[in-house]
C-alpha cells in the first residue's frame, strides 16, 4: 500500500501543474489578442496614410486650381 503522505504531495505537484499549464494556455490567449489588436492598429496607421495621401493631392489640386485661375 502507498503510504499517504508520498500520495498527497504527488496530487499537489499534479495540481500545481494544471494551474502552470491554464496560466500559460491563458498568457497565449493573451498574446494572441494582443497580436490582434496590433495588426488592427497597423491597418488604421496605413488606411490613415493613405487618406493623408489623398487629402494632400486634393489640396494640391486646388492650389493648381486657384493659380490658375
């Protein structure tokens, strides 16, 4: 027979190692959506550009324009 003082700290390790295990699972949800929301930044940043991009070539446009005129 196991005696049960060698059982309970082997049901602890086994315990310990299931919180270690959710706690890593969870930091990789968490990296994940962290990824997420940076490449959802990064797609505002480069749309944001590109509307600058436009609003500029407007503007210039107008001056032509205005110059011309």
């Amino acid at each position: 027979m196991i005696a049960s003082n060698t059982v309970f700290p082997v049901i602890e390790n086994v315990r310990l190692l299931d919180e270690a295990l959710e706690a890593l699972r969870e930091a990789q949800r968490i990296r994940s959506s962290l990824t997420g929301a940076r490449k959802g930044v990064d797609g505002a940043r480069e749309a944001l550009d590109i509307m600058v991009t436009r609003v500029e070539a407007s503007l210039a446009r107008i001056e032509t324009l205005i110059a011309s005129a």
